[in-house]
C-alpha cells in the first residue's frame, strides 16, 4: 500500500500538499511527474475547462470555488492537494486556516524566470491577463522565506527553465530590466507585437440585444471615447445596459461621461500598480540574496520527500 493510500484513513492528521507557483510556471508539468493520485486534487482549471460548468473560462468565479472547495476539505480533515498561484491575501489567510485546523503541510514551489512565465501563458489555449502573470509571479516568489517557515520547512522548489529552450528572451528580458521598468515595457510591447499576443482569454464581452446595440449607437455617435480599447468599451457599455435595462430608456450622456473618466482614473492606478511589480521583478531577478533561495530540487527528489512527509 502507497503511503498516499494510508494517510486517506488517517483522519486525525490531515495533510495539504500545495502545489504552487505563478501563473505559467509549470505546476500541471511538475504534478503529473508525484506521486500524489490518490489525494484529492483542488484545481481552478476542473472549473474553468469543463465548457458545461457556470465557471467556464471564469477564472474569478472558479479561483473563488476551489478556496471554498479547499475550506470544505478542512471542515472534513480531508487530506488534498491544492494547485494554487499563492499570491494573494486571501490564499495567506487560507494557509493559515489550514494550520488552525491542525493541517501538516508540504509546499512545493515552481519556480520560472517572468519571461518564460510570460511566453508559456500565451503558448496555452488559456491565457490570463500579462499584468496578471506579473504580479502573481512577484507575490508568490517574494515570499519564498515566509513560506519556508510557515510550512516548518516542509518546503521544495522546482527551478523550470524547460531545458533552456527560452533562453533568447530570458536573456533579451534581463537586458531590458537593466534599463528598469521603461526597458521591459518597451520589450514586452515589441515581443507582442511580434508574436501577436498581450490579451486574456478570459476577457467577457458585453452581449447586447439588437435592439440595444442601435439604441447604444444612437447615444454614442458623438461621443468621445475609445472603442479599441476594449476594457473601457466594456465600461461604458455595461453602464449604458445598467440604465436601459432599469428604465427602457437610455440614460444621459453625462452617465457615460461619468463611466469614461472613472475607468480611466482607475486604469492610470493600475498601470501605476503595475509600473510597481515590474520595478519589483527587475530587482529580484539581479538580488544575489533572492537568487539564493533558488534551491532547485529535481521532481525525483521532491517525490521521495513527499512520499516521506505523507
């Protein structure tokens, strides 16, 4: 009997093996390389890939599930895996409930270098958003310590560089991070531009009846804004539905007005809050001591520590 098989009726200690790691690093790759079959597995992906599911292609609604999914699992002192960007408040306060509950917990880390992160999100049929794959790769890694501890060591790290095979633009992303957060923007937007990519497939559009669509036009005909830009169109049109829908009529030009320059004050925060995780990724990938901390186990290796902590 494997030990996976034995710790399912050990009810009196359940166990959490965390797979995490930024969006693109290649969790899924490293998971199917362990010897964890016999755990139940908590995965956004279950949701946003099943097309007859309500979460599908709704990575929001299907990340909010499997937190749900894995307080379930707590309640029931059900042992897991659970795969998991680790970047957000709300996985902290989940990790910290899974101790409360008296979990043991093993993490294991993937870590890859932002632009190979970057360039495997949009190789995939899938893709969140680039600002997303950023900032979910500086939260997760920058915790590397914290994570350490909060595990009392029970803690590997899978360094994917997928053989070299992306060396050309880790090397052309590094170059650029030497000239600070306009360098990589500059190569980001050239290496969009060359191979066609930059958005999110998880970007839902506003559905209009034709009715509302000619209703739409008629108010906006002369009004200023950005139809290319796809997130304001949005903004725009869905408070124009907000309005018509309520009242059959539509609403003022003034509404409108109103909806532009809120996203348009709210996009200048964003880019602001994203100008902030790039500087923060050029420092990381050049600080020797963040550098350090890369210990690189090999999937072997981190089998066999697991098999022994289960």
């Amino acid at each position: 009997m494997k030990l996976t098989q034995i710790i399912l009726e050990d009810r009196n200690k359940p166990k959490a093996v965390i797979m995490a790691g930024g969006a693109g690093s290649g969790k899924t790759y490293l998971l199917n390389q362990l010897e964890l079959d016999s755990l139940q597995q908590f995965n956004p992906d279950k949701y946003v890939e099943d097309p007859d599911h309500p979460y599908h292609n709704k990575l929001g609604p299907a990340s909010n599930q499997v937190t749900k999914d894995v307080q379930a699992a707590a309640g029931d002192k059900t042992s897991f895996v659970w795969d998991t960007t680790a970047s957000g408040v709300k996985f902290d306060n989940t990790l910290q409930m899974l101790k409360d509950q008296g979990y043991d917990i093993y993490m294991v880390l993937v870590y890859t270098h932002p632009m190979i992160a970057y360039a495997k999100n949009f190789e995939r049929g899938r893709n969140v958003p680039a600002t997303a794959v950023f900032s979910t790769w500086r939260n997760a890694y920058q915790k590397i310590q914290q994570f350490d501890k909060m595990t009392n060591g029970n803690f590997s790290i899978f360094v994917n560089d997928h053989g070299g095979k992306y060396k050309d633009i880790v090397d052309g992303f590094n170059t650029a991070a030497q000239n600070g957060v306009n360098g990589i923007k500059d190569y980001l937007k050239k290496y969009n531009e060359k191979m066609g990519v930059g958005g999110s497939s998880f970007f839902q559009p506003v559905v209009m009846s034709k009715e509302e669509e000619q209703e739409f036009e008629k108010l906006v005909a002369d009004f200023d804004y950005d139809r290319n830009n796809r997130s304001e169109d949005k903004d725009i049109k869905k408070e124009f539905l907000k309005h018509y829908t309520k009242n059959g009529i539509a609403p003022g030009i003034d509404q409108l007005k109103k909806a532009r320059d809120k996203y348009r004050d709210e996009k200048l925060k964003r880019q602001k809050d994203d100008d902030g995780v790039l500087d923060s990724i050029a420092n990381m990938i050049f600080d020797p001591v963040f550098q350090s901390k890369l210990t690189h186990s090999s999937p072997k290796e981190i089998n066999q520590k697991l098999q022994n902590y289960l």
